[in-house]
C-alpha cells in the first residue's frame, strides 16, 4: 500500500485490486484510509474466479517476502499478465524464464519505482499488450500453460 501510494503521485488514474481474505485485511484497509488511497484501492476478497480477475490486470504484483514457487505467480504468467515480484525464494528462476522484473531490495520505494517504469513501458506500447487475450483464455489453456512452465523449470 505504501508503494502503491508513491504511485500514485505519478499515475494518479490507477486502480489498486487486492484479491484474498487473511487475517491483515481489516489491518490493510486501515492504512489505505491512513495514507489517503482508499478510493482508489479495492479488496476483492476472497475469489472462485480468480483467472478472470487476474486475466484483466494491467500488471501483476506480488510482495511477498517470502515465497518458494508462488502458484499465482505461474498462473499470472500464463495467462501472459505482466509481473513484478521480490527477488526472494525461488521467483528469480521463474522470472529470468519469463521476464518478470525482480525487485530488489522488496522496499516499497523499490516497488513503486519499478512498477511505475513498467506502467510508462507499458503506455509507450499501447498499455494492453499481452502474449494471451484476456477474453479467450479458459482455465483449461492456464492450467496447461501453468504445466509447461513448471515443466520448463525442470529441464531448465
């Protein structure tokens, strides 16, 4: 929340998606009222449609501090979402593959600077592309290219 904030300085159009239900969220929504950025952030909650979700995002953010291979980072990837991740666990394999921008070290700083130069990249290419269409791509075609990711880490 704190980087999505410096964020916005920049991009002030931009709509924040938190998808899941823990024990931070009501913690979460706290600080968004705190830093000023609650109409602009969205929880989602929990989601049996998180393909869908997913598949209309402009990038993907994870900043986890500590993760192994995370399995929403493989589905973003498959559904040819655009990711920014920490360089922690086993992520940077994953994105060394299927360029993801590491983010190193994962400070909110970090992240904002990163996040807001793929959203100029992204702009400067037409801010929607994407290697799948968000409109054709079932769960069967992630699923499916989720295997090919995770089979391309084992021979990799």
């Amino acid at each position: 929340l704190r980087a999505f904030s410096l964020i916005l300085q920049e991009h002030p159009r931009s709509l924040l998606l938190i998808c899941g239900s823990g024990p931070l969220r009501n913690q979460l929504e706290e600080q968004a009222e705190v830093l000023r950025i609650k109409s602009q952030v969205r929880f989602l909650g929990h989601r049996d449609d998180l393909y869908d979700v997913i598949s209309v995002f402009d990038l993907f953010v994870l900043t986890s501090a500590h993760e192994g291979i995370p399995m929403v980072l493989l589905e973003a990837m498959a559904l040819g979402v655009r990711v920014v991740a920490p360089a922690v666990g086993g992520i940077p394999e994953i994105a060394d593959m299927h360029q993801a921008v590491l983010v190193d070290p994962p400070t909110p700083e970090k992240f904002s600077q990163l996040i807001s130069k793929e959203l100029h990249l992204m702009r400067s290419m037409g801010f929607r592309e994407r290697t799948n269409s968000p409109h054709v791509v079932s769960a069967y075609e992630t699923a499916r290219e989720t295997a090919r990711i995770y089979e391309s880490l084992i021979t990799a």
